[in-house]
C-alpha cells in the first residue's frame, strides 16, 4: 500500500490536467452561465469544479495503491444516478477535430520530410 502522505502529495501533472479539464467545463458552461449565473456565483463555482476535478484526477491516479482511495471512488460510483446518459463529446471538440483533419478524424499527422 501506497503512504498516505505519498498520495496527498500535489502533482504538477495532475494539476495542469484538471486545470485543462476545468476549463473544458468552464467554456461549455458558458450559455448556461450567462443565462442562469452572475459572474460572482462563477468565481465561486470555478474553483470548486477545478478542485473536485483533481480530487478525482488524483483518487484515480492512486486507486490500486490505496484502500482509502478504492473507498472515496467506490462511494462516488455508487452517487451516479441510473438515468444520467452517457457522456458525449462536445460539438466545439468534434468540429474542431473535423476541421483540422480536414473532414477526417483519424487523419495522422504528417511526417517532417
């Protein structure tokens, strides 16, 4: 088992990563934002979106080395509601995708000469 000082510890990696992730969230927030949120309800949800995205960066980062992490994911798994849908990609990736591969997805990169 993994101590648990070693999976409290900060990682730079993870925190970029849910830095990325929050602001994901953030632009795909933003219709609902203006039509639901003042700017200051944002300020305070942004941080906790941010927080909870590393939190379960991390727990999933330590899941086979910790029985207190299987605990925290385990319990979380069990909150999620029969009838939320399956996640799907956002239209703003999809075409950006489509748009830099021209139409084609799984469009490699080409190769320097």
């Amino acid at each position: 088992m993994t101590k648990p000082t070693h999976i409290l510890k900060p990682s730079i990696k993870l925190q970029e990563m849910a830095m990325f992730l929050a602001m994901v969230v953030r632009n795909a927030m933003e219709d609902f934002h203006h039509r639901h949120l003042s700017d200051e309800q944002m300020k305070e949800l942004n941080p906790i979106i941010r927080n909870a995205i590393y939190t379960g960066l991390q727990a999933l980062r330590h899941y086979d080395r910790s029985e207190g992490v299987r605990a925290f994911v385990g319990f979380q798994m069990k909150l999620i509601p029969d009838y939320w849908e399956q996640p799907k990609l956002l239209t703003d990736f999809v075409e950006s995708v489509k748009m830099m591969n021209g139409g084609n997805e799984n469009k490699p990169k080409k190769k320097d000469s």
